[in-house]
C-alpha cells in the first residue's frame, strides 16, 4: 500500500513540477534573453536548472537520494520559485493589469488579486516542501 502511495505522491508532485518547468520554458523562449533584464535570465536557468535535478530526485533517485540532497534542491527550488512568481519582471502572482477606472475599486481588485495569489503560494510552497519529508516517510522500512 505505501509503494502504491509512492507512486501517486511522486506522479501528483512530478506533475505539478513540470507545469511550472514546462511555462518558464515557454517563457524564456518565447520572450529571449534580449528583451529582459540579465539577472531575470540567470536566475530562470537556475530555476530550470534546479528543477530539472528535482524531477531526477522525484523519478529516479527517490529512494537513493540522500535526504540532504532532497534538502538542498528543494530548498533551492522553493527560494527560485518565489523569486519567479514574486520577484520577477513578470511576477507570476503580481496583479498586471486593472478592470476599473475607479482607484477604489482598482485598490480593492488588486488586494483581492493578491490575497489568492498570497493563499496558492503558500498551498504550492507547503507542497513542493512536503518532498523531503514524504521522502522520508516512504523511504522508511516498515513492519
């Protein structure tokens, strides 16, 4: 039952990783390194970088890594995320654009906007988190 678990855990995990590899990849080809800051490119190589070793650790080494190797990528992969959706020219959770031309109402659109971007964050980083510690739980022998 918990190598079934295993593989629904690391399938659901895999999945979600991907998503956001797959639309950072999108992005920088899409946009090229010309038309954006040098740091921003760097820093989305390193994002890619880190977490295509994350997708290794999560498919293949998943028993065989060593707990602070889970760690280490995830660590490095949580601060990169953050830069990404917070920090970033294109700031994934940052409000881009307003519907209103009332400003008490633009004020409000954009709080509303960042108070669910502020909610998923936190469910994504909670999540991407869990690895080392599910690692952990389904690496265990058990009686």
């Amino acid at each position: 039952m918990m190598r079934v678990a295993s593989v629904v855990y690391r399938v659901i995990y895999l999945s979600v990783l991907l998503l956001f590899l797959v639309a950072l990849v999108e992005e920088i080809a899409g946009w090229g390194s010309s038309r954006q800051p040098v740091l921003d490119v760097a820093l989305e190589a390193a994002a890619v970088t880190v977490g295509f070793a994350q997708c290794v650790l999560v498919t293949v080494r998943f028993s065989a890594a060593r707990r602070g190797a889970a760690w280490i990528t995830t660590s490095a992969w949580v601060a990169l995320f953050t830069w990404y959706c917070w920090f970033s020219w294109r700031g994934l959770f940052l409000p881009h654009e307003v519907h209103t031309f009332d400003p008490r109402a633009a004020r409000s659109e954009a709080a509303q906007h960042i108070a669910g971007a502020l909610g998923l964050f936190v469910a994504l980083g909670l999540f991407f988190l869990s690895f080392p510690l599910m690692k952990k739980t389904f690496s265990e022998p058990r009686d």
